[in-house]
C-alpha cells in the first residue's frame, strides 16, 4: 500500500483524537491542563 493510501486515514485519526481532546477540555476544567499539554505534544 502507498504512503498517499494511508495519508487520508492518519489525517482522519489525528482529527479525531483533536476532537476528543478538546471535549474533554472544554468538558472538564480539572482536565483542561493536561489536556493542553497533551494536545500541543501530539500535535508537535
């Protein structure tokens, strides 16, 4: 399988991961912090 296959679907699973992290900031202030820091290594 070629790089340009499987591209779509990584992008598709970092989106997700983003979307999940940022519920769970804006869902729970005690989460915010780690939240954060965890989304800024993922992305980085």
């Amino acid at each position: 399988m070629a790089v340009n296959d499987t591209q779509p679907l990584i992008s598709h699973l970092i989106e997700l991961r983003k979307r999940l992290m940022y519920s769970l900031i804006f869902s729970s202030s005690g989460f915010s912090g780690f939240g954060l820091f965890f989304l800024t290594i993922s992305i980085n």
